[in-house]
C-alpha cells in the first residue's frame, strides 16, 4: 500500500469484500480521493468463474454461495443427468468446497432430450429430436418399439407432444427391402413364335 498525494494505491492477495470496502471507505479516509486497486489480486475471482460456470450448465442451479470456516460452500439443484459438479471443480483447479445438491429435473430441450434417451432405449435405428415440447422420432424400430415409445414419451416431463410421422415400422421396410433385392431380374422376350 502507498498513498501519493490524495490517490491510495493498494497491492496484495485479498477477497472481493475487501476490496469493495476498500472503495467504499473512500469518503471516511481524511486526505484520500482516489482507491486504485488494479494490482489487487482477487482470492474470490477462481471461485467466481466456479459459480459461473456451474450457473451456465444445463440442469446445474446454483441457489447459495458462501464463504464459511476457511471453506467455501454451495446449496443448489441439479439434475441428475446434468454433469457433476465435482467434475468441472476439478477440472477449473477449485478445492475446499462443500457442495450440496437437491436433485430436480430440467426441463431445458438438452436435458429433455438426454431424459428420453435414457427412458426410450433407443435402437441404433431411430433419431431424436426435442423442439419446444415435442419429441421428434424419425427413421425406422419395431412396431412393438414403437407403441411403447410413445407410451413411456408421455410420462417424460416437458414433452407435450410424440411426433412418430416420420418414423417407420421396421418390418414391413425390411420385407420390402429384402423383396427387392431377391426378385429375379426381368427379362424381355425378344422371340417370336413361328
């Protein structure tokens, strides 16, 4: 710390709070009309970019955050398909943090649509799709498949809808094919009879 003429310059390692009081102690400091705080290294920034990160992940929300006893402590929801938390601590170097999850479900189109996959059991033979509420299955899967898809669909939350328009019974498409590509070739007589 050093003070040149009415400006305070200060240096060092400290939290966010600190700092904030740092500027808010701006008008009870007799001679002093200026904090610079730009070599101030901000212990809360890396534990900061944590909260946000956790905030941008689908089906993560991060409901409170606090400092307390030398170890920082989060409370929120996530969905138990969302990525684990503890994940993206280690992968952004944070440690000494205590998290505590209440398990929901996400109704974001993401996590609507990883919910399907797992209750659907897709076959290899289908595609999904969620837009705005409504399930998108197209290609081809057994009928059987089929019916019970849409049965197990209407029990997943944030689906309204079970689009199967463009998703084909696989058998008759596979007897069609197999037809196909047994035939006999035609012929064409080119002979006259005398």
């Amino acid at each position: 710390m050093s003070l040149k003429g009415t400006v305070l310059y200060l240096k060092g390692h400290v939290d966010q709070a600190w700092i904030n009081k740092a500027h808010d102690s701006i008008g009870i400091m007799a001679g002093v009309l200026e904090v610079i705080t730009d070599e101030l290294v901000n212990t809360d920034a890396p534990f900061q970019a944590f909260l946000n990160a956790l905030n941008e992940t689908s089906g993560i929300i991060v409901i409170y955050s606090e400092h307390k006893n030398g170890q920082w402590v989060i409370t929120g929801m996530r969905d138990p398909l969302a990525e684990a938390p503890e994940k993206i601590a280690q992968r952004m170097a944070i440690s000494n943090v205590m998290m505590r999850w209440t398990p929901y479900q996400d109704l974001t189109p993401l996590l609507i649509e990883k919910h399907a996959r797992l209750r659907l059991a897709l076959p290899s033979t289908v595609q999904l799709q969620v837009q705005e509420g409504v399930l998108h299955l197209r290609r081809y899967a057994e009928a059987h498949w089929i019916t019970q898809a849409i049965d197990k669909a209407s029990i997943i939350a944030g689906l309204n809808h079970v689009a199967v328009e463009n998703l084909r019974d696989i058998d008759p498409f596979l007897l069609a094919q197999a037809q196909r590509q047994l035939a006999p070739p035609k012929f064409k007589r080119d002979f006259e009879c005398a």
